[in-house]
C-alpha cells in the first residue's frame, strides 16, 4: 500500500488521463476489493486531477458501482448450503435480523465515512438479504455526500494550504470522522454481530 501515495496517484491519473474517466474510476471501484485503499486520498486526488465536478463523478460512480457488485456477489454466493447452516445460528440470526431492520441506516451512515470497515458492510448487506433497491439507495445517498465533501477538499487544497485555520479545520474533520467510524464500528461489533465475527477486526 506504499505505492498508494498521492504522488503515485497523481502521476497515474496523468499518465492514463487519455483514457478519459476509467483511471478514476477504477481506483475507486477496486476499494471494494482491496481494503487497505486510502478511500479519501484516492477522492481528493481525482478531483485534484480532474476537476471537482468530474472527480467528484467519477468517485462517486466508482465506489457505488465496487460496493454494489460486492453485494450482488455476497448475495448470490449467500444462497450456498455452507452459509446457510452457519446463518441459521441464532446469534448470527440475531444480526442479520439487525441489518434486516436497520439496513438502510447502517449502510447509509457508514457510508458517509470516508474511513470504515466498507467490505463488512456490503458483506453483512449480502448476507442479510438486504432489499436491493433500498441497499443501492443508501450507498448512492451515503457515498454521494462522502465523495462531495472530500472532493471539495481535494479541489481547493492549495487554498487550505494556504490558510491554516482551514487546513486546521480539515484535519480536525478528518479525525472526527475516524473517531465516529471506529465508535460505530465497535458498537456494531459488541451489540449485534455474532461473538466469532466480533472477535475478528473489520477491514
């Protein structure tokens, strides 16, 4: 995950700018994939390349097309006889009675947080059954005002550089958001989620 610098970043997009959006895209699409993508860099460098409108765009359909796909596969592997004996346990039945229930508020929120255990929440998603359309809603609302507010940074960074109350600001957003998806995170974990899936950390 060294390469993932916004150097790297930015010297990709430029390389491949002929290609037209799919750099952009693709970057943000394979963050379903592979966790340890730094989500909000990746954001704020394609606005910075692209523009902020079309960064903003280009984030935007590639984190919910990567998230969507993630859960259509969960949810069709979902009806294998494996993971229907083991969703048949009542502590897991527990939490997917949750997600069932609060579905679009979980993925929602979560999805406004540009730092989070994404995969785990398209997963539990999946495997919880979660309506289609109210899933595809959520993570469109949820990233949408994610990929804004970070595009908007990425775009006029130069101009929170320059001004430290700002920057001072940003950072401090940046850490309030961490905080708040850690505190979510845990509280799912420890409330809802069944005791082996607690015991092992979210991506």
């Amino acid at each position: 995950m060294s390469l993932f610098t916004q150097d790297n970043l930015e010297w990709f997009l430029e390389k491949f700018r002929g290609l037209g959006p799919i750099p952009g895209i693709l970057l943000t699409f394979m963050k379903s994939f592979v966790p340890p993508l730094p989500t909000a860099l990746i954001v704020g460098v394609n606005a910075a390349v692209y523009g902020f409108w079309p960064g903003f765009i280009y984030s935007w359909f590639g984190l919910v097309a990567g998230c969507f796909v993630t859960f259509l596969l969960v949810r069709s592997v979902g009806k294998s006889r494996y993971l229907d004996q083991w969703a048949a346990k009542p502590k897991v039945q527990k939490g997917m009675r949750w997600v069932q229930r609060n579905g679009f508020s979980y993925v929602f929120l979560l999805g406004i947080l540009p730092v989070g255990p994404f995969v785990a929440v398209n997963i539990a998603a999946g495997l919880a059954r979660m309506h289609i359309q109210s899933y595809l809603m959520a993570v469109i609302l949820g990233k949408g005002i994610m990929v804004f507010c970070v595009s908007f940074i990425g775009a006029n960074f130069s101009d929170f550089l320059r001004q430290p109350v700002l920057f001072a600001g940003v950072i401090v957003f940046v850490l309030l958001l961490l905080w708040i998806s850690k505190k979510v995170e845990s509280y799912i974990l420890r409330s809802y989620l069944p005791e082996s899936a607690a015991n092992t950390p979210m991506e």
